[in-house]
C-alpha cells in the first residue's frame, strides 16, 4: 500500500484542498501523509475535503498543524530532548493535538522526530569531505570517531529525556487508538541513531517484525535525498521485499521533483512490486 506526502506540495499552497487536489488529480494518490508543514491556513480545506469523503489519509507528521508560532514547516521547532522543561511541554502538547487531528481524519499512525543530541554538527563536514573525495580518508575517520565517542558519553541524559516524553504521548495515543512511527534520520546528532548500522537490509531485518509502516525515497550518493524511487542509489528491490505485505510506504519527494518524474517512478514501484 502505498501513500504520499504533502511535504512535495505543502509549502506552495495556501489551500488545503488544492493542495490535496494537486496530488490526486495530478499524481493519482488518494491516499495521503499529511506533513510537517500544515499550516493552520491549510486546515478549512483539508476537513473539507475529509468530510466530504474524497481523501483517506494514511498518517500524519509531527506537528500537524503547525504551532500558530511556526510559519514554515519545522518537525523539529520543539524537541522531546531538550534541556528546557518548558520546551518539552510545549512539544507534548502539541503532539497531542496532531494525534487529536489523526482521530478526527481517521487517520491510524502519526509519525514523529525525536530531537537530539546537542553536539558540535558533524554530519554536513563528512558529507562535504566524501564529495571533495576525502571518504574514509584520515581526516573523515578522526571526525568520525570523535562524533562517535562524543554522543556515546553524553547522549543518555538526551535519551532518558525523550524516553520520559513518549511515556505521555504513548499513553495518549493509546487512548485515541492511534499508533506513533518513530522516524531514523539523516544526521548522526539526531535521535535515534543505529549505532554505525549502514547495512539496510541487515538494519530492515532487525525491525521488520515492528515496522508498520515507512518512508520511502531514493537517495543519490552521497546525500540528495527525498529523490523518487528508482533514481537513485538504493537497492528497493532488495529491501522493499524484507517488509511486512501489509507495510504502509509513505511516499516522501523533494517539492523540486516534477509531477511527471513521480508518476514515472509510480509506474516502475507498481511493475516492480505489483501494487
């Protein structure tokens, strides 16, 4: 089963129900993510559009609507990791209320980041050391290694807080009967990490048995993500597989990408996975 996200289309639309046009009319998904940059301008349209039955929505992205603060999308504007009480509170809040829309557009998962580590940011300095050809050069492994030994020493206390966090919203979710996807990310500062696991099918083997549901792009090495399937350099017909039949794939594309080269890697999903 497969869905798509508004995070291709959000930031340009100042109706929701456009905006939920433009991808089933133009891409021919009916079945939708709503995304981390729905802003309360969006919502008349989109309740619209849900109580007259013409969208079904797969899940919802954390924080859905936006904070009234928040003028552009930030699914990371309040963390569960953060040292302030006050943040944190402000972000269980607001979670709450993206579960509390989930219900109400019968939606069955919310997806949410989970903070991070505050660290001095080494993933954007290994990504431009692997393009100016220095992988796994002595530089890039003294980085590395020192990152890695940075967040192993100090990362419990970010840990235990976003653990305190989840005891809350899990408990409330539970009673909307909503189930939350926890998100892996890109950058080794965030929360969580694999723990060097760079092997996707050993990493999708591991967590098949609880997988629900995920994001799906193709990635063009070294870091041009949210690319269409089948355009980049992920092996999706070895991994794609290792899910559950049942799997919900959240189609996540870059606003860059046209309507034309989605519904070509559209075409190829369906051929490839008989969907």
């Amino acid at each position: 089963m497969i869905a798509f996200s508004t995070c291709w289309n959000s930031g340009r639309h100042t109706a929701g129900d456009v905006m939920l046009h433009e991808i089933k009319d133009e891409l021919g998904f009916d079945l939708i993510e709503l995304g981390h940059g729905i802003r309360m301008s969006l919502m008349p349209g989109i309740q619209k559009m849900s109580d007259a039955g013409q969208i079904r929505f797969s899940s919802l992205h954390n924080f859905c609507p936006l904070p009234v603060e928040v003028m552009v999308a930030s699914p990371d504007c309040y963390k569960f990791s953060a040292v302030s009480s006050k943040e944190r509170e402000r972000a269980i809040k607001q979670t709450f209320q993206t579960i509390d829309f989930a219900q109400r557009l019968n939606a069955p998962f919310v997806v949410l980041h989970l903070g991070q580590v505050n660290m001095r940011p080494i993933t954007d300095p290994l990504i431009d050391l692997v393009k100016a050809g220095g992988y796994l050069s002595r530089k890039y492994v003294k980085l590395k290694v020192k990152a890695v030994q940075k967040r192993e020493r100090i990362a419990p206390d970010y840990l235990q807080r976003v653990k305190d966090c989840l005891r809350h919203i899990v408990d409330y979710a539970a009673s909307k009967n909503i189930k939350l996807g926890l998100e892996s990310r890109r950058g080794y500062e965030e929360i969580p990490t694999e723990r060097e696991l760079l092997d996707h099918a050993e990493w999708l083997g591991a967590i098949a048995p609880h997988a629900f549901g995920c994001h799906v792009q193709d990635c063009i090495w070294p870091a041009q993500d949210h690319q269409p399937p089948f355009t980049g350099d992920v092996d999706l017909e070895k991994l794609v597989p290792l899910l559950p039949a049942n799997c919900l794939f959240v189609w996540e594309m870059h606003p860059h990408k046209t309507a034309d080269q989605i519904r070509r890697s559209v075409q190829v999903w369906k051929e490839r996975f008989s969907e």
